[in-house]
C-alpha cells in the first residue's frame, strides 16, 4: 500500500469530494495539480508538466499555475466545459501545527463563472435547472448569477424541446437529479451542454422568499438549482432575484428552429451577430441595455397593451432629437448596475468597481431631470421610476478616492477624511518617510558621502548604505554593520531603529485599517442591492427605447398599428437586415395583404427571385412590432401573433441521424401540431427533398390541412406550379408571384411581388447565371422540354380517392412498357442492344431522373436507327 505525505493525503482527501473537477491545490505563490489533473491541465493549458516528491516510491506528475495569473488559465478550462475547484490556504502557515489546513472556497463551473473575457457584457450567462413533470413537460428554470435576474417557466414538447431552449439561451450548464442525468447525457455530450447532477434542495430559511412567484410544479426545479449554487459558490447570494414566471401566453412564441431561420440573435452562415436582427436592432450603449435588448428579442409580447405603451415610448423619444441625444450622452458613463451589485454581493468587488458604480450614480439625477422636463407623460413617468440611490452615492463620495488602485490591499482606496484612525496612521507613515529622506540628506552632510543613502527591504528592515570605496569616512561611534555586499556595507544607527519601528508598524496598521473600512463599506452597500437592481432595470429599458427610437429614424420605420382580427396589411415592407446589408442599392419593398377571408398565400416564381426574403421579412416586421418596436414598411396595421414557425432553408442534423428532408418534415410536424388560428406560418419549398410527386403531394396535403383545421397566416412558397390550382378549391387561398422577365435567352429578378402565379421557374437560367458550363444548360434545355412534355395534372381534394405511390413507381412503369413493346417487335442490331440494356436495368432501384435519362439514351438509340 502506498504510504504519501501528509500534505499529499491531505490533497487526496479534498480531491475525492471533487471528482469531476481540476482542483486547484494553493501551496504558497502557485496553484498546483497533481496526478490525471497534472496531466490532463498541462495538454490543455499547455503548461510545462513536471513532478515531485509524494512519499510514494514513484515520483507523481505535477504542474502548476502562479495564483496571481491563474484567472486566466481557469476560463480556459471552464470555456471547454470543465470544473474548477479553488483549494486555498485557510490558516496562517506560521501558526499552523503540521500540515497547513486547506479547503475549497469555490467551484467554478460553466455555468457559474462570472468574470473573464467568455462573458459579454451584453449578453446574460445562465445556469439552468429541469424537472420532469409528464412525459412531455419540463419544469425550467434559469438564473444569471453576474446579474441576479432569475426566470422560470414550463417548458411542453420533451426532452427535445427542453435542449433547444438550452441552446436558444446559449446555456452551458444544466443541473439535474441522477435521473434526468440518465435520459439527457448523450445528447447533452453532443450539443456540449455540461449536466451537474444536485440531489438536495434549498431548504433555509430564506428560500421562499425566491419561490414566492412560483406555481408549486417549478418550485422543485428552482430549490435544486439554488442548493446547487450555493454549495458550489460557498458566498452569499443576496442579489439573487426572486423567479420571474413567463407564461407562455404573455409572449409571442418563437421556437429554437423559427429564432435560427429568421436569424433574429445568430447568424445561420457564420453564428456570429452580424447580419441578424440584433446586429441591426443593438443601438444600446450600456450593457444592461443590449442584455435586456436580447431578452425583448427572445420574449416579444403578445399583449396590445403592453406593445402599445412601448411604441408610445418610442414615439415621444423620436419625437424628442435633442432630449434623446442628451440622455444617450449620459447613460455612455453608466456602467453596468448589475453586474456591480452581484460583485459587491459575492465580495469580490474592487475599489475601482465602486467608483464606477459612484460614476453611474451621479448621472442619474441629470437623466431623471431630463425625462421629467420633458412634458410627455410617458417619458415623465419613466423619469419617476428612476430611484436616485443618493445615499449610496454620497457614501461612496465620502469613501472612495478618485482613482483606486485594482488591488484593495494596496492602499490608497479609502479617501481622506473618512476615517480619523487612518488618518492618524497615514500621516506617521508618510511623515515618517519624510523623515528618512531628511536623514539622508543630513548624514551625506556630516560624513561628505555624496552617494549615501537609505534603503529599504522585507527582510533587514531601513538600512544606510555606503560604498566601499567610502567606509573610511564611516563614523563607526554611530554606525553598526548590519550587512556586508560585494561593492558596499549597510549600516544602523539607533536614530533610524527607533524611526523603522513608527514607520513600519504605521504603514501596516493603515493598510490592515484601510482593508477593513473597504469591507465594512462593502457590507453597508449591499443592503442597497434591490435598489440598485430595481435601478439597473429601468435604465436598461430606457437604453432599448433610446435606440428604437435611433433605429427608426436612421432606416425610415413606421410606427405599427394593431386590431384584433386575423387580416394583415403590410405597405411596402422591407427585409431590414437585407436592406442594410445593400448599403446604396435599392431594396424592393413589397406589400403583403392579408384579409379575414383569404389569409393564406402561395407564392410561385423563379429560384433566387427573394421568396424566401419575401416571408422572412414579413415575420420580422411582426417581431419588431411585438416588441414594441417601429417598423420597415409605409404602413402596417396587424392582428397580435401569438406563435411564429418557420420552415425555410436547407438544414440537417448529421449527429441525430437525421437528413434534410427529415429535419423538414419534424420542423413542420411541430408547427402544424401546435399552431393555432392566431399564429403566422411561413413554409418554404415543402418537399424538395423527395421525389417530385411525393413532394408534391405532402406540400398539397399540408395546405389543406392548414385551411381546414388550424386557419393560420400563412405564407407558403412552392416550385410545383402545379399546386397554384388548389386556388380554385382553397377558398382562403391567393395565388402570388415574385416577377421576373426574360430578355435574349437570360432571367432578370424584379424581386416584384405580384397577385397571380408565375409561369415557370427559370432554374436553368440561374444555372447559366452561375456560370455552369455551358453544355449543361444546353443538355438541361433539352431535358426541360422533355420533361415538360409529361404533364402532371392538379387533383382537387374532392376527387382523389386513393394515395399512390407516385414517385418511383409510375416512372418505372412506364420503362417496363416500353420494354415490353420493343420485345415484341425486334429485328434489328440496335433494337436487340436496347432490349439487353433493358433486361440488365434494375428498374426499383432506379430514380426518377435516371429513369428519364435511360429513355432518353434508348429512344436516340432507337431514333438513329432509322
């Protein structure tokens, strides 16, 4: 058996309670780590790896970080989804008996790392816990812990529909019992989620008081996950908020899949901001403001009232150039409210925070005067929500110096006058070093020793130093050696001895004094913490007014206006991202009309023609009117949404299993089965990825369903002309084009849209655009007449009487006839080739379009022969 160290039994003892974490062992300067931590951190950090000495007869592999550093090689750790546990030193080494005891004072984990460059000041970063309920729902919860702001709600749809939310808010980590842990670990693992797994629930005193909102099903979810944090966290979590529940019916519902299709937070192409609603929306210059900017975007509202009084907001802020630009100006010097309280609660804040939170405090008397000067009532009634938060500010005035250094321990934080004692110790310490420099200056007089002088170091205390080509001078009656160097000899007099222990013991005290009133201070403001929040809270919605109101006259929106019917009406809409991404070229706006009795549209035209611009614009003006927000159109008058799906673009799910065709049809499951008459879908291309008929047939089937049993907005692009007939059998539905017109052979794009149904799609011709070569498109040309020639004829609902497989099938039938017909009747060399060529052909695993080409080759065969 292996005998260690004592101190190495001691690091194994706290390791085994952190299994799943890198612990951070503090012995003197450096964190170190031993064994598979060593290891492992030294690949990932890229850290020299070494080893020591353990008692053991083997050497174990170390490797370590300094602790002055090591926040940096934590968030590295913790960016790739592993846990840290912090081991420091909690007894003075100089009165400890044996081994230094040592414990974990925090567990830094994905979820819970507050600072670092991985967290965006304009982004929330969640922890998130989830309790099954039935077999399709979810209790959710989900707290920022930098910023105190706890939300909860009750997520249907299983597990499925639960990870998705996880990544909607970029979630990345989710604590759960073992159970739980079971069902969701291998997707979890693919998506990079980390699942911790908490057993206990918060039970103190204090845990109503965050559960008071709460439906009794989510209060499991949110006790887990508050038990989890503060058993990881080891502090106080005195900011945390109580939960906010969201209702689902309080908000316009927009899916993970419909949110990434609209590109409203995240690129599709690149997963980066630019070219997303956000990117177009963040005029904010707080960043309390672009948080609350994303959750507005996540959350639209599907209450008129509520929109209302947000577009009333905006109006008057439009309506105000000057004030608008003033109170922009001032919230550029508000740091974030937030974030700062939840360091002040953790107790890891600096004196430099506190003088950003003094900075923020003083310009919200200036903002508070702006808004109630300037006589419109909303602005006023914003202006008497602002809670000035005088006293914090006044003490911190008092307190804190005008510039603090980053380190407290340092000094030179607590500023003058505030406290007697320190300033008693201070002047001992300075007028004493005043006092060094005067007995410098006077012993160089008495023994002629021009480069005399007076040092200072830890270990020999203040010490005169001479050159050794000066010791002759040296009045050694006064003087006593205290240490010999190379080229010069120290010395003490009894003057400098009796002054070393003033100075000393003063600069201590006021430095040990100094630290203390900065934690006092700090407990004093923490009291102050719901205000401050409270506060954060209204500047940062008046940041987001501020910019609607910039977004708005910067790209021409309108104000939207709402009833309570179905019918919408959108006057020259415009995709605004597209729009922006054009710069000076003009972009097409389009109206969209649609009526209580025709509220379905089917819209045809040429590929690349804007169709798939067309819809996604038109779901975009219903977000940014639902969050209170202008418009890019002439005019737009709307029916309050209360669920977006979308079905457009190409995707697939390649880790799931699951192609193209099959991430469409599950994207369009989830739709149909839960829209609802109130609900806008916009479907694009159903069906592409099958056959012709098969899709056809399930893009035919989907719309009469959605006209008969849910009645939603719809907008539904398509490529089968053929499906424009079903305006004749679909009373709700209208036929609508976007324009193209051909000139010498070549496809011009009016991005026109157009009542009526487009006569072709001009596939070839953007093939020839693209530049394919050009014995393609003429093959293509020939192979489109040919095809073109087998008509396929729209079948009304009303006279299908039976589903046939179409796709493969009927094709294939049509070779086999034709072989039978050459059979019968062959004499020549050519006739006798085809029927081989036939009799080898596997006809049920042949496609369609191969189907069409070996007709093709025979018939020429045939053909040539005559």
């Amino acid at each position: 058996m292996t005998t260690y160290t004592p101190m190495m039994q001691q690091y194994l003892s706290i390791k085994s309670e952190y299994k799943d974490a890198f612990l951070f062992f503090r012995l003197g300067d450096f964190y170190e780590m031993f064994f598979e931590d060593a290891e492992k951190a030294s690949q990932i950090l890229e850290i020299t790896l070494t080893s020591r000495d353990a008692g053991s007869p083997e050497r174990i592999p170390m490797c370590g970080v300094p602790y002055h550093s090591a926040k940096g090689y934590i968030e590295t750790l913790v960016s790739k989804g592993y846990k840290v546990a912090i081991c420091e030193q909690t007894e003075d080494p100089k009165q400890a008996k044996g081994v230094v005891k040592r414990e974990v004072v925090q567990l830094i984990t994905p979820g819970t790392i507050t600072e670092g460059k991985t967290i965006d000041g304009k982004s929330n970063h969640y922890i998130a816990s989830a309790e099954q309920l039935s077999e399709d729902s979810f209790a959710f919860v989900y707290l920022d812990i930098s910023t105190g702001e706890a939300n909860s709600s009750i997520i249907e749809g299983g597990a499925k529909t639960l990870l998705q939310q996880l990544q909607a808010y970029n979630i990345q980590e989710l604590v759960v019992t073992e159970q739980l842990h079971l069902m969701l670990a291998e997707q979890a693992i693919q998506l990079g989620i980390v699942l911790s797994i908490e057993q206990g629930e918060m039970n103190n005193q204090q845990v109503e008081h965050y559960l008071i909102d709460l439906p009794e099903a989510i209060k499991g979810a949110a006790k887990v996950l508050l038990q989890y944090i503060e058993r990881t966290q080891m502090r106080s979590l005195s900011h945390i908020r109580p939960f906010k529940y969201t209702e689902s019916k309080q908000y316009l519902r927009i899916d993970t899949n419909s949110k990434r299709n609209l590109e409203l937070l995240e690129s599709i192409r690149g997963g980066d901001q630019k070219g997303t609603l956000l990117w177009l929306l963040d005029e904010t210059v707080t960043a309390m403001g672009g948080r609350k900017l994303k959750q507005w975007l996540h959350q639209p509202l599907a209450n008129l009232t509520d929109i209302e009084n947000r577009l009333s907001i905006v109006t008057d802020l439009l309506d105000e150039f000057f004030l608008r630009n003033e109170l922009r100006e001032l919230l550029k010097s508000v740091y974030d409210l937030e974030r700062l309280a939840g360091r002040i609660a953790f107790g890891n804040v600096g004196g430099r925070d506190l003088a950003q939170l003094r900075e923020s405090l003083r310009q919200v008397p200036a903002i508070k005067s702006q808004l109630l000067q300037s006589g419109k009532t909303t602005l006023m009634a914003l202006g008497q929500k602002l809670d000035e938060c005088a006293e914090v500010e006044q003490l911190l005035s008092r307190a804190i110096t005008d510039h603090p250094p980053i380190a407290v321990k340092e000094g030179d934080v607590i500023r003058e006058g505030y406290n007697e004692k320190l300033d008693e110790l201070r002047f001992a310490s300075r007028n004493g070093k005043d006092w060094i420099a005067a007995l410098e200056q006077k012993e160089r007089e008495l023994t002629g020793i021009k480069n005399l002088k007076i040092g200072y170091n830890r270990i020999f205390g203040y010490y005169i130093e001479v050159t050794k080509s000066n010791i002759g001078n040296v009045d050694l009656s006064r003087y006593n050696r205290k240490q010999t160097l190379a080229n010069a000899e120290r010395y003490i007099t009894e003057e400098l001895k009796e002054k070393e222990a003033i100075i000393l013991n003063a600069e201590e005290q006021s430095l040990a004094l100094e630290y203390d009133l900065f934690v006092s201070l700090r407990e004093e403001i923490k009291s102050f913490i719901p205000r401050l929040q409270a506060l954060a809270s209204e500047i940062s919605e008046l940041d987001v007014y501020i910019g609607f109101a910039v977004v708005a006259e910067k790209y021409r929106f309108v104000k939207p206006t709402f009833h309570n019917g179905r019918a919408m009406k959108i006057v020259n809409g415009r995709h605004p991202v597209v729009e922006k991404m054009l710069h000076k070229q003009s972009y097409v706006p389009n109206d969209c009309i649609l009526t209580e009795d025709k509220n379905m549209m089917l819209i045809t035209g040429p590929n690349m023609s804007g169709k798939s611009t067309y819809m996604r614009q038109v779901a975009l003006i219903v977000v940014l009117a639902q969050m209170g927000c202008y418009v890019p159109a002439d005019e737009a008058n709307l029916p309050i949404t209360d669920q977006i799906f979308t079905r457009i673009g190409a995707a697939d799910d390649l880790a799931a299993g699951q192609s193209t065709f099959m991430v469409e049809m599950l994207e369009s499951q989830n739709a149909i089965t839960n829209a609802t008459d109130r609900s806008l879908l916009l479907f694009d291309e159903i069906g592409r990825g099958t056959s012709t008929y098969d899709g056809m047939a399930l893009a035919q089937s989907m719309m009469e369903y959605i006209h008969d049993k849910i009645g939603a907005n719809t907008l539904f692009s398509t490529h089968y002309h053929e499906l424009t007939a079903l305006e004749e059998d679909l009373i709700r539905l209208q036929n609508v084009h976007v324009s193209a017109s051909e000139k010498d052979g070549r496809v011009v794009f009016l991005h026109k849209v157009k009542k009526g149904a487009a006569d072709k799609s001009y596939g070839v011709h953007v093939a020839q655009l693209a530049e394919m070569p050009e014995a393609i498109i003429e093959r293509a040309r020939i192979l489109l007449e040919q095809f073109e020639s087998k008509d396929v004829q729209f079948q009304p609902k009303e006279s299908v009487k039976e589903v046939a497989q179409l796709s493969l099938f009927e094709e294939a039938t049509v070779v086999e006839e034709i072989a039978s017909s050459v059979t019968t009747d062959a004499s020549t060399d050519e006739e006798k080739l085809v029927i081989e060529k036939l009799e080898k052909l596997n006809i049920m695993g042949t496609s369609p379009i191969q189907a069409m080409n070996i007709l093709y080759e025979l018939q020429q065969m045939l053909l040539n022969k005559k």
